[in-house]
C-alpha cells in the first residue's frame, strides 16, 4: 500500500509485506526532487553526500526557529537504513475484499481489549468527546486497528527512517518537512532521536503519528507536560480524538450505518459520492438494521463493498473523517463498522455476494476499461475507487445491475 496516497495503514499489513533488497549510493551526485507539477515551485534538495545534506536540513530548521542544539542531537548519528528503502519500494498491495479484510481485523479478542480499555480510561475518553466530540469507540477503533492498543509500533528507528526518506529522491518533498518537525519534537523533550522507534515511514505511536500531527494536535493527557504517544494512554487518546477532530468529524453525528437494501435500487445511485441523502435512500426501501432513521436529513452515501447481495451500508458526513485518515476504500468502511461495534452495533449481515475477480481477470477488466477511455489509475489487479467508477458506468451503459462490483458477467459483456 502507498502510505502517501493511502495516508495510514494497520502495521500488520505493513510487516506483512515482502521486503525487497535494494542498495542505495551514499556518495552520488546531489540531486532535487522532480518537480511534476511543473509549477515552478521550488525543489527540495536530495540525495548525495549525507553529511552535507544533514547540514542543509539543519540550516533549514534553524531557519525555521528550531535550536541549534536540538538539530545537533536530533541529527547526530543519523544513518541510511536499507530496510526502509527495502519497504518503500516493496509495498504489498492490497487485495483482500472487505469481508477478508474487516473479518481479520475486527476480531473478538480486540473488541474485547477496546472495551476493557474503554472501560480502564472512561475518564479519559470522557474527556476526548466533551473537548472534540469524537465517542470512544472511533477512537478504540483506530487504536485497534493501527497497531494493536500498543502491541505493534514499528522497530525502526524514527530519526534514520526519516533521514533516509528524506535523502531519498522519491518524495523528499514528503519526508524534509516531517524530519525538520522532528527536530521540534527532539526540543521540546517528547522525543528521544536516538531510541524513539516507529513505522518504517515515520509514524510513531499508538495510533501511528506523524511528527507534524504531533507538534499540531499532541495532546498532554496525563498532565506530565510532554505528549508520549509511545507509552501514554491519555495522550493517545486526547491526540487522537483532537486529529480526528481536525479531519472533520461532527459531534453527535453517525459515520455509518448497516442497511438492508430492496431488489430494485437504483443501483447507479449507490456509492461514495452521490447526493441523496438517508431520507431519500429510506424512502426507496433503503431500511436501517437497527431502526434508526433520526438522521433521515443528512446527506448519505449507500456503499455496497462487494456487490448488492453483500453488506450494504449507509454513509454519514463523518464518514469523510476516516477517509481523512486513509484512503484505502476497504480500511476505510472497516474502520468505520469497527467503530459500530463498539457503540454496540451487532456484526453486519455477510449477505451472499457474487465472487469477485482474481487478479489476472481484474487486469483484464482494468485493460479493458482503460481502452474504453476510463481513468482507473494503475493496472494492478486492485478494486479502487477509480475502477469502481468505471465498473459502475459500464454496468450501467449494459443495463446491469450498476453496483460497482466487477464480476466474470461484467468482464465477459465487455
């Protein structure tokens, strides 16, 4: 997965992915990052010799009203690390459906810990919602799901993953801002660049910070004047709640909401994007499972992740939150219906979707709509939002059922 398009992703994918070996020249002629946009703006220096681009990022944080000192403990012993190159060019991608992928990781044994852990810092969470608005169980859900309530944070050290993606003349224009913010956190005392360790792309914590998240929305929950996202509850929850605060979430809002769906829909209605909202959905035979209909006026989007026989689910405005928190379609609902579970919606209903497409018959289809003259981005055997789109309007154009849902029917009518 891309974890720049795709913002986050749960580590336990990341540390399922193959990690390929690749070498990397210290000493090469320095280099500035591509400008793809072709906008003129000004390009980030990269690559070539380290210490003279160690220099650079210290002058420039220096710049930035960053302490000398701080930059100097911050980039002293700073390394390449392979691995890191090895898991940015590595990256698994991601092929599992929704059921696959919400049935692993919305598991019993972790909507147990969430609610033990709710119950053990209700004080807290308490807190988060009076201050942000954001219930308990979003934010349990997003605990869960990025590294285990804590269990699973990353081994690489955050300073040298950050060194190294930064030097690296992929996306330096990515990775110097969040080494510079860093150095910030090395001065104010919440970071230690020599131990602090965390996902191979410079997340650290619980819930899988980046250091500008932090320095923005790191909240001191236990009052010991410093935000440790590593070991402190209280701050990952008051961080976390205040983050997704900023990505839009509304107070006393649903995000999601299981819904059984008629025969007859106007299947072409569905998925992220329209603009019905629940009233209308409900008036088209559109019934809510747990018999809520109090929010008939917000605009809602139905999402059928695999098809019209597979769960069907309403979307909310706060549903754009955790689109805010990453990209990735089937995260993203996985997420948000693991955030049900916890405000005590029962597990959804599996339905009896229609098989999908294995990877060389998603490629095909993807080849084929590419030849239509359809956007659907890379030709990788992957479901996305793009090919979805495209799914739906070919569906439609042949008078099928348009779900969004590619089936074998769908590749052999094209």
């Amino acid at each position: 997965m891309d974890r720049y398009t795709i913002r986050r992703s749960a580590l336990a994918l990341v540390f399922a992915s193959a990690m390929a070996s690749v070498a990397m020249a210290q000493n090469a002629t320095p280099a500035a990052a591509p400008n793809a946009g072709g906008t003129g703006a000004p390009q980030v220096a990269c690559g070539g010799d380290l210490s003279t681009f160690l220099a650079g990022v210290k002058a420039e944080a220096i710049a930035a009203g960053a302490d000398a000192a701080a930059a100097d403990k911050t980039l002293a012993g700073a390394q390449i690390d392979p691995k890191v190159l090895s898991m940015d060019r590595g990256q698994g991608v991601f092929r599992q459906t929704f059921l696959e992928f919400s049935q692993r990781t919305v598991s019993q044994a972790r909507l147990d810990i969430g609610r033990q852990k709710m119950k053990q810092y209700a004080d807290v969470f308490a807190k988060a919602e009076q201050d942000y608005g954001v219930p308990p169980g979003v934010i349990t859900a997003f605990w869960a799901m990025e590294t285990d309530f804590g269990a699973v944070q990353g081994n690489f050290n955050t300073r040298n993953a950050l060194v190294t993606l930064a030097h690296d003349c992929r996306r330096p224009d990515f990775f110097r801002p969040r080494l510079i913010a860093l150095i910030e956190l090395v001065q104010r005392g919440d970071v230690d660049p020599a131990t602090t360790t965390g996902a191979w792309a410079g997340e650290i914590g619980q819930t899988q910070m980046l250091p500008p998240d932090i320095i923005a929305y790191g909240t001191d929950g236990d009052g010991d004047g410093h935000v440790n996202l590593k070991t402190s509850a209280p701050d990952v929850i008051l961080t976390t709640a205040r983050f997704i605060q900023h990505l839009g979430f509304q107070r006393g809002q649903p995000w999601l909401q299981e819904v059984t769906v008629p025969d007859n829909l106007p299947w072409e209605k569905s998925g992220i994007g329209g603009t019905l909202t629940a009233g209308d959905w409900f008036q088209l035979g559109v019934k809510p499972r747990d018999g809520n209909t109090n929010f008939g006026s917000l605009p809602a989007a139905l999402i059928l992740p695999q098809g019209r026989k597979g769960p069907a689910f309403l979307t909310y405005p706060n549903y754009n939150a955790y689109l805010g928190w990453n990209q990735s379609f089937i995260y993203t609902t996985s997420a948000a219906y693991f955030a049900t579970r916890f405000a005590g919606a029962p597990t959804y209903s599996k339905g009896t979707p229609e098989a999908g497409l294995n990877d060389g018959d998603m490629k095909a289809l993807q080849t084929k709509l590419v030849a239509r003259g359809y956007d659907v981005g890379k030709i990788d055997g992957i479901l996305g939002s793009g090919t979805r789109v495209a799914v739906q309007k070919e569906q439609f154009r042949l008078g099928l059922p348009a779900d969004g849902w590619a089936t074998q029917s769908l590749l052999n009518a094209l």
